[in-house]
C-alpha cells in the first residue's frame, strides 16, 4: 500500500538564469510523474516563491528518489509532511456519446 504526501517546496528568492532554464524540464517531469499518477496535484502560489506537490509513494525513501529526478532539486528547500489521508473530489466521467 502507498502513502500519500505533502511535498511544499520553497523556491529560491531570486530566479537565477540557470534556474530559469531548469523550468521547462522541470515541468516536463511533474507532466510525466501526473499522467503515471506518482504526483497527484502540482501548484505554483501567485508569488513564485511555493510549490505545493502530492506525491503517492510507498515510503519517503521512495519519494525522495523521485524528488532527487526534479531538474531544480539543488536550488530549493524541500519539506515533506507525511499525510493520514487525502481526500480529492471525484473526477466526473463524461457523458457517453451514443452514434
């Protein structure tokens, strides 16, 4: 059975050009990491100064190794906060459409 966790992410005061380039693949990972349902909801504050990232793992040693794949690792603070439950509101089906 996996864990559910809260993963808050403080980004660096001042965007450096370096951590500008890192975005892209950043993105193209939290897109991957989605779509295989490891992270369940990614957010971004309006201030660009948090993420927010729910992650489905079986351990926090799991979770780290992903978290060691984020292209902007080494320029973030990381805290991670262990989750009893996590509740989402139901993705709706959409209608069937019958030709």
């Amino acid at each position: 059975m996996k864990d559910v966790f809260l993963v808050h992410i403080k980004l660096p005061e001042i965007f450096s050009s370096e951590f500008y380039e890192l975005i892209p693949k950043q993105r193209l990972l939290i897109n991957e990491l989605l779509e295989q349902r490891i992270a369940l909801s990614y957010s971004l504050d309006m201030e660009r100064k948090n993420l927010w990232v729910f992650f489905e793992a079986k351990d926090k040693n799991e979770l780290q190794t992903i978290l060691n794949r984020f292209p902007i690792i080494k320029n973030v603070k990381v805290l991670i906060h262990e989750l009893a439950f996590y509740d989402a509101a139901p993705v709706p089906m959409p209608d069937p459409i019958m030709n």
